[in-house]
C-alpha cells in the first residue's frame, strides 16, 4: 500500500468512526440552554435578526458567526434538531480531518493517532452532542484553518498569503471568543522552529493581538452582565484561583489518558489554601515547565511549546477569569475542546519519547510480536473508546434523559434538580415539580432559580401570597435576576397592584431588554391604566422582536379597538392574534365586539360560536345586542 492509499485509509478510518459513533445520536432532541440559543431563541426566527445577530448583543453572547448558522438552518429545516445536530457532527470530522491535516505538517509520526483520538474520545461527546456548542466546532475549525493558512504564509512568506490566517482567525473570534489563544501561535512557532522570536513576527501578531484583546474584553463583559458569571459562588481569592488552576490543568490530561467516567457536571471542588496537598497541582505545573526549559536541548523545543500551547489555549477556563459553568464545577469536557489536539499530540509525543527510550534498551520492545501486541493494545483502546462515546450520546437524548443522568452521577447539583422540576411543571406534575426545586435550595441554598419556579407554581394553584415571598427571596439572592422580577410583576398584576406590577416590569425590561411577555404584560398594565400609547409601543416592541406573538397582536386589537377607534385595524390584529394560536378564545370575542360595531353580524355571529366552542364564557349583555341589532336569535 502506497504512502497516499496509506493516508487515505487514515483519513476513510477517522471519517468512519466518527459516523459510526455519532450517528445513531443524531435523532437525539434539544437539552438545556438550546432553548435560548435555538428553540425558543427569536432572532433566529426572525427575518430581520441577522441585524440583531451581528450588530447588538441581544444573544447569549457575541458569537454571530454561529447564531448565523442557526439562522439560516432555520430556513432550512425549522426546528427539525436532527439537522442541527447533523451539521456539528459534520464540523467535527472536519476539525478531525484538520487536526491530521495540520499534524502531519509539524508531528507527521504522531499524526494518525493523534486525529484518531480526537475524533473518538468520549470527551469530545459533550460538544458534538449538544448543539448550543456549536460555537466550539466552529471556533475550532476556524482556528485550525488559521493555523494551516500560517503555515503556508511562513513558508512563502507573501503578505497576500498573510490575509487568509487573519480571516480564519476574525471567524474563529466570532464564533467563541476562546479563539484568542492564536494570537501565539506566530511567535511561538517560530521559537519552536528557530529558538529565537525576531521583532517580525511580533508586529505580524500585532493584529492578531488588537482583534483578539477587543473581543475577550467583549466577552468578559458579556458574561459578567449579560450571561450572569457574578455573585457569591464566583467570589475566590487569587490563591485559590491559582490552587484550582493547577487541578484543571491536570484533570484534562487525566481525562485524556483514563476515558473513564465522563459526567456533565463534575462535583464543584472545595478549595482552601491551607490544605497542603491542594497546593500539589499548581506547583507539579512549575515543575514540568522547569524542567522542559532545563531540557529543551537534549529533548527538543516541541514538549515545551506544546506545553506553554496548551495552558495558553486552556486559560479561559482555568478559573482566573469568571465563566458561568464554573457556579456548579469547575471543569466541563466541552471547556476542552479547543486545547485536546494540542494536549493529544502533547502527550502521544511524551509516550513516544518514553517508549522509544525504552527500545534503545530492550531489544525486545522492537520485535514484529512487540509491534503486533501495540496495534492490538491500540485496537482495544480504539473499540473502548468508540463504545463509551456511544453510551454518552445516549445521556443527551432528550431533557429529561439528560437532567436524570446528572442527578445520578452528581446528586449534589442543583440546577439538575431546577431545570428537571421545570419539565415536571410543563407535564402538569405540580407535586413532583415542587419536590425537586425543594430539593434544588436544599443542596444550594443561595440558588436563585428554584425560588422563581416554585413562586410560578405557587402562583398557579392561586397561592399568590407564597409566590410573593418565593419572588422576593430570589431577588435577595440575586437583584439582578429579571425571571424574579417578571414573575413578581405578573404576582402584582394578578392582584390588582397595578403600579408595583409597573415597576417590577420596568426592571424586567431594564435587565433584559429582548424580554418580549415582559412588554406584553406592560402593555396590558398600561391599557387597564388607561395608558393606551405607552401600551401601543410596548406591543409594537414585543412584535418586533417577536413577529408571531399572538399575545400581543391581540392586545395591540384592544388599544385600535377601544383607544383609537380604529376597528379595521383591531381586526387586522385580532385575525393575526387567532392565525397564530387558533385557540386564543379572547382573540374569537374580541374580534366579533368590533365585527359588531362595523355591523357585520354574521361574521361576530361566527367568532362568537367558536369563542363559546372554546370555552369562552361570553357576556350575556353583548348576546342581547347582537341578538337584537341582527335581528335573529342565537
């Protein structure tokens, strides 16, 4: 077999595994945040949000090239989940195939193995099975590209060739701003190479540098007001943040070395500086680049880069800066993604190095049956790995799959707890949903959260005054938290405080201004307090960020209707308000008491029958004057 039929069997291999792993997970559903950044994100949904997408931070967070590619799957297939978890399935081997790509060019020895293992190690299950990481694959795949277009531009040394590495990397900033970690590259591959860094190589990171600061300071800030990474479980010293750091660096080369039991939440460690063995970690890590520098002659430059390229391309995740995972654990496996190829050929390196020691004193470790009993050893490993990746794909099959395996790996999680008392609550089980948000506070009592849920359900079985101290708890532990103060505001509403349910929704909106049944609650606050333009802007946002808001179609009818006298309109509004949700009896009535005023009897005949087929208790007086202005009986 030749050198290229060798390299494509390679490559058919990777591809194949990788398909037979992922595949049957493909008809695997939505879990966790996937509702903010797909389901039930509307800017997707919106014809217009690539606007928003780009050009504000009305998403999650400021990674528009992903919210892009969700946008136009939309187009494609709706919320058909299988396409988009098709399309990670497909960046994945793609990042598989880089990897070997960009190996064979600095490790060729090591390439194979390395790609092998990156596209089938159970690490790497979290990111490709659960679509919000998305902005992983892309980043990723973006700053392998980046790598190989540097190469080629080191090595033709043409400033055109330098425009397609600065592309790859603005799109890899775009797509997760962990991204940053490539501004190194340049430097540190040239000291790899060379031993020296020249002042070129410096002002040619320069602007690499400026794009990738702006946008980590972006994210920082994003994360602190935006995805809520603040309060008292992100409050640690710098020594502790030191002492963590170091266990991070070494849970992922753990994890890499025995795949065994992958979780998705791992406990959150308890860090006290003065427990002498924690203090381990961090001072094995000055070890070992101590002695990689010391022995960079006799071993060469390539552990040592790797080294430093790692803990560089895993420092956003070392617990220095504030991410919000780090409130339930401090380490994840799709935190890794990123820095797995570095830390693989990383550490296939240092096997290599110590088992090629090892033949130079054991003629027996370069016997065909010693060469047999590896690529049977590698062959298991392989199988073992291809086997668990599989059984992980499963645990994100569907929420309530994926929340019930976090509970029982991890009892000690409270949002497991929250967001499955959440599923129970949309099923109708009120008592189970009770249970596990109780037992939410009970295993993280400042947990803000479980308090909002349990308030709604309170609120719902007409327990308005439990709701009230439930809402009020929650702001407690977190004044910034705009669920609280919605639900508080619709509380207030719901008992006829007017003014304080204003308030609360003013907050809502000040906190989250996309909040859309926020503006639709104001809305209707303002039209019972007789403050119909106020109410009409409202209205007008919520359907502007939400174009089938059925909500606010009909009450935007009742303002036309009862404000402005403008029945035509009303009506336009209350026929878009039905089209979107056929069921909203309100919409059925409201819209026959304007076909009324029109005199257009037959047709508020028509709506009033459906809203009485819906359950809609219709007043008596208004069947009277329809009775008596058409001139016929019910």
């Amino acid at each position: 077999m030749g050198i290229n039929q060798n390299k494509l069997f390679q490559v058919i291999l990777i591809v194949f595994l990788c398909l037979l792993i992922y595949v049957p997970s493909l008809k695997n559903g939505f879990i966790w945040d996937d509702d903010d950044y797909v389901f039930k994100n509307p800017w997707i949904k919106n014809p217009e949000g690539l606007k928003v997408i780009w050009f504000t931070h009305e998403t999650p967070q400021y990674y528009p090239l992903v919210f892009t590619t969700f946008w136009l799957e939309y187009k494609l297939w709706g919320l058909n989940p299988v396409g988009y978890h098709t399309v990670n399935l497909i960046l994945h081997i793609l990042n598989a195939l880089l990897v070997f790509w960009l190996a064979l060019k600095i490790y060729p020895r090591l390439a194979f193995i390395a790609a092998l293992l990156f596209a089938i190690h159970p690490i790497q299950v979290e990111t490709v099975s659960w679509i919000t990481e998305r902005k992983n694959l892309l980043s990723l795949f973006f700053v392998l590209g980046a790598m190989l277009a540097y190469l080629r531009f080191d090595h033709t040394r043409k400033m055109k060739d330098y425009l397609l590495p600065v592309g790859m990397f603005v799109c890899a900033i775009l797509s997760k701003s962990v991204a940053v970690c490539f501004i190194f590259v340049p430097v540190l591959y040239e000291w790899w190479q060379c031993g020296r860094i020249t002042w070129r190589k410096v002002r040619l990171s320069l602007v690499f540098i400026l794009t990738g600061f702006l946008s980590a300071l972006y994210t920082l800030y994003l994360e602190f007001y935006h995805v809520g990474a603040h309060g008292r479980a992100f409050t640690l010293p710098f020594l502790e943040r030191l002492m963590v750091s170091g266990r991070i660096i070494f849970f992922y080369m753990y994890k890499l070395l025995f795949p065994f039991n992958f979780m998705f939440f791992y406990p959150r460690w308890a860090v006290n500086t003065a427990i002498w063995w924690q203090w381990l970690f961090p001072l094995a890590v000055g070890l070992i680049l101590g002695a990689l520098i010391y022995y960079r002659k006799t071993i060469g430059r390539g552990a040592l880069t790797l080294f430093i390229f790692y803990i560089i391309s895993i420092f956003p995740a070392l617990g220095f800066i504030n991410v919000y995972p780090m409130k339930f654990s401090f380490v994840a496996d799709h935190f890794s993604y990123l820095s797995t190829p570095c830390l693989l050929l990383l550490l296939c390196a240092v096997l290599t190095f110590f088992f090629d020691g090892l033949k130079s004193k054991f003629t027996l470790l370069s016997s065909a049956r010693y060469k047999t009993m590896q690529w049977v050893i590698l062959s298991l490993v392989v199988i073992y790995m291809c086997i668990q990746s599989m059984l992980l794909t499963e645990n994100y099959k569907d929420p309530l799959t994926f929340w019930n395996n976090i509970i029982k790996k991890n009892p000690k999680v409270g949002i497991a707890y929250n967001n499955r008392g959440n599923l129970y609550y949309a099923q109708g089980n009120l008592d189970q949903a009770l249970l596990d948000y109780n037992k939410a506070i009970e295993v993280e009592p400042d947990y803000a959260d479980p308090y909002v849920n349990k308030g709604t359900l309170y609120a719902q079985k007409g327990n308005l005054d439990q709701a009230l101290l439930d809402y009020n708890k929650a702001i407690e532990i977190n004044p910034n938290h705009g669920d609280a103060y919605y639900s508080r505001g619709k509380a207030y509403q719901d008992k006829g405080n007017l003014n304080q349910a204003l308030l609360d929704y003013n907050k809502t909106i000040e906190l989250k201004s996309d909040y859309v049944i926020a503006y639709d609650n104001r809305g209707s606050v303002y039209i019972e307090k007789g403050m119909f333009d106020q109410a009409l802007a409202d209205l007008n946002k919520a359907i502007e960020i939400k174009p089938d808001d059925a909500e606010a179609y009909n009450n935007r009818g009742i303002v036309y209707y009862y404000a402005k006298g403008n029945y035509d309109q009303a009506i336009s509004d209350y026929s878009k308000a039905i089209a979107l949700n056929p069921n909203l009896t309100q919409g059925y009535y409201n819209r026959a008491a304007a076909y009324y005023l029109k005199h257009e009897y037959d047709k508020a005949w028509a709506d009033v029958h459906k809203a009485e087929e819906l359950g809609y208790a219709v007043d008596s007086q208004f069947l009277e004057n329809l009775k008596r202005a058409s001139g016929r009986e019910k």
